[in-house]
C-alpha cells in the first residue's frame, strides 16, 4: 500500500494553480519585470518573484516551499536536501495592505533565492504557498524554472499560408549547440519542450533532433515542428475607472464596487486577418497615476460577451488567458443567454491592462482556434527548453532556454 501510494504521488502532474477562491492575481516571474517568464538562472544573483493577493483580510501566515520536477511536472525522485541549500519551508514576511481601494486586500510578496531557500540544481519546480505551516493547506502552486546554460539555441519561425484557415501554420527550425563534453549519450537523452505563447496545455516535445552534426542538434521536421498560427488576443484596459478606455462599453459602480463591460466580441474563425499589438496573453497590473498598483489597484467585475446565434451542444466556452491563471475552471466559463443570443460571464480582477481569448472545451481537450480563427500571419512567442536526462544524477537537468518571437 505504501508503494502504490508513493507511485501515484510521483505521478501526478503538477500544475499552476490557484486553490482558494479568496486568493486573486498570483504570479511569478523575473526580477522586477513582471511580464517576464520564470526562469532563474542557476548560481545567478538576480531572483524570481511570487506576488499574490488575499482578498480575506483576517491575519494568516503564509509559509512556501519548492518541489523538484521532472521535465514532464510530475514529482522528481530527489529528496529536498538534494536541491534545496537552506530550510526546507519558510514563512513569507513581506506583505502590505491596500491603500485607498474599495475592494480592501493584502498584498503578498516573496523573492528566490535567498537567505533561506535556495535552488542548487537545474530543472522545473513548483513554488507552493500553503496556511498555517500544513502543507496540506496549499492555497496556490506556481510553476519556474532553473536553467544552467549548457547550450546555444537558434531558432527560425516560418509562416506557411496554405490557403485554407485551418492549415495556417506556423513552422520552426531549431538548432541546439551544446558546450559541455560532461553529457553521457547526449543524442539519446536529451529532449526538447516548445510552448506557444507560454501555454503548457498547447506544448510541442520532441525526443529526438532530426539531424546531428559534431555538437549541433538540428530540428527541422515541419510535420512535427509546428503550431497553428491562431489570432491576436483580444485586450481591455481598467487602469482608470473615470473614463471609458478602449474596448470598454460601459463602467458603473454598484454594491461598492466597480463594473466594466466590455464591448462584445463575435466569432472570428473566417474573419480576415487584422494585426492588432498584443502581449501574447499577459496581462500587467496598472493605475493612472499610481506609482505603487500593486497595493493601489482596485478590484472590479469585468463582464465579457460573445455574440452567438445559438449555443455549442458539445462543449463549453471559456475566457482564456493568464487572467484565468491559463486554467479551465467554473469561474471562466461562459453561460449562454438565449435572450441576448450571447455567451456571457465575468471575472473579478485587479485593474491593468489585459489580454484574453475564448477557448473551446470539448470532452476536456481544448481548441484555441475554433471561434479565434487560424492565421499564418499572427504574431506569437515560442519558448523554447532543452532538457538533459542526467541517469547519473538520477533528474532532468534544464540546459537551455530561449525565447523567439514569430515576426522576428
């Protein structure tokens, strides 16, 4: 019984995400750029930065800890001690109330490495916030990674329009040089991870490089190597809640808070293509005026609508996003009003500015394109990770790491 119960435990993927419903804008990135993606580089003295907010303002205690992934998030078979330098938990200290806000709130704050966790091996990891030093209390999980630069990564983006808007693909080649003479039978262990626009959910990996040349590892099977082009984000901006800004209809305060509805958005899947400037999905905490949003942004209802004639019967539609924390759950997904012929909802989020998609969910798979539409053309982020299968460290090492942008 033990042995089962440790093997499903190692088996479970570990995911982004957000447990309590009192817990509101989690993230996690680099330094002080907070559109930046989480990766640290090992040794390194810059840090990653968690901050979140607890919309429950009764004191608690926070504390954290790290879990070591394998490449695919399932737990590691390393013990903590083995990549942990310090405490295996610590408690988060900083933390601020909001100022001047109609929604009150308590803003968390926690920067890694420091004087009491510090990751000492490469990989994926797990950030997990928990209550009451109980790690069974864990009220949300964010994913990062720890890189040592082994490699040198050139990657090409290519738009192939083949005429038809669902074969409007994106197609890559990739070539990986490594540095290192350490790796033992590096073409049999080494393994590549592409993520579109940072989406887990839609990543691409690959087991083995399609050509090897002295200490190059080339990739360039277009059958393989590819992405659908898909369409710019749609966006809103709640910054100042005095004026109606782009793509906002209408801002009201009722019951002590401020509501914004957004214009309607429509189905686009044979809608021409339009650049419209996005951040690929992100979204930026912001204020008018504030030099401190993260404790002077307000909370708001955001109220999203997408004109149908006539519901889907198969599946479900969802606001998508990192607003959503890239995630499928009750509170993004969209109900259908026979009266306004429109799928509706709303989210409670902090004021910035925001990117979003609508995302078809049929028997739990997801199609990115199928009210987005599909096109070559669309500017987008791929993310590219190289991993090491290290047998004699007994984990993935992470030894690349590059981020390319498809109009570059």
């Amino acid at each position: 019984m033990i042995f089962f119960t440790k093997s499903t435990i190692a088996q479970e993927v570990l995911l982004d995400r957000i447990y309590k419903k009192n817990i509101k804008t989690a993230l996690m990135f680099l330094g002080d750029d907070d559109l930046s993606f989480p990766v640290w580089d090992l040794g390194s003295r810059k840090f990653l930065t968690l901050t979140f907010d607890d919309l429950d303002i009764k004191s608690k205690d926070y504390y954290y800890t790290i879990v070591h992934c394998n490449s695919d998030w399932t737990r590691s078979d390393l013990d903590q001690s083995e990549y942990i330098d310090g405490y295996f938990e610590d408690r988060i200290s900083d933390y601020q109330t909001s100022f001047n806000t109609t929604v009150d709130y308590i803003h968390y704050k926690l920067q890694i490495p420091n004087d009491y966790i510090r990751p000492v091996l490469s990989g994926n990891y797990i950030l997990q916030v928990f209550e009451n030093s109980n790690p069974d209390e864990v009220i949300l999980s964010k994913r990062f990674l720890v890189v040592e630069r082994k490699t040198d990564i050139q990657a090409l983006v290519k738009s192939m329009n083949q005429g038809a808007y669902f074969y409007n693909d994106q197609e890559m080649e990739i070539v990986v040089e490594y540095f290192e003479n350490e790796f033992y039978d590096i073409a049999q262990n080494i393994k590549l991870q592409v993520l579109q626009n940072r989406n887990w959910v839609q990543s691409l990996i690959l087991d083995r490089p399609d050509l090897i040349k002295d200490n190059e590892f080339i990739y360039n099977n277009f059958s393989k190597l590819k992405f659908k082009g898909g369409n710019e984000f749609h966006h809103f901006n709640t910054k100042n809640i005095h004026y109606v800004a782009e793509n906002i209809k209408n801002i009201s305060f009722v019951d002590n808070m401020y509501h914004f509805l957004l214009v309607e958005n429509r189905d686009r899947t044979f809608d021409d293509y339009l650049f419209v400037p996005d951040i690929n999905g992100l979204f930026k905490v912001d204020v008018t005026k504030s030099d401190y949003p993260e404790t002077e942004a307000d909370y708001s209802y955001v109220y999203f609508t997408l004109n149908m004639d006539a519901p889907m019967h198969q599946g479900d539609i969802y606001v998508w996003g990192a607003l959503t924390n890239y995630d499928f759950t009750s509170d993004n997904k969209l109900k259908y009003n026979f009266e306004q012929k429109a799928y509706e909802g709303r989210l409670q989020l902090k004021q910035g500015y925001y990117n979003y998609q609508y995302v078809y969910l049929e028997k739990g798979k997801p199609d990115f394109t199928y009210i987005e539409g599909n096109h070559s053309e669309t500017e987008n982020t791929y993310t590219i990770l190289v991993y090491y299968k290290d047998y004699r460290g007994g984990y993935d090492r992470l030894i690349g790491h590059t981020e390319v942008s498809s109009k570059q």
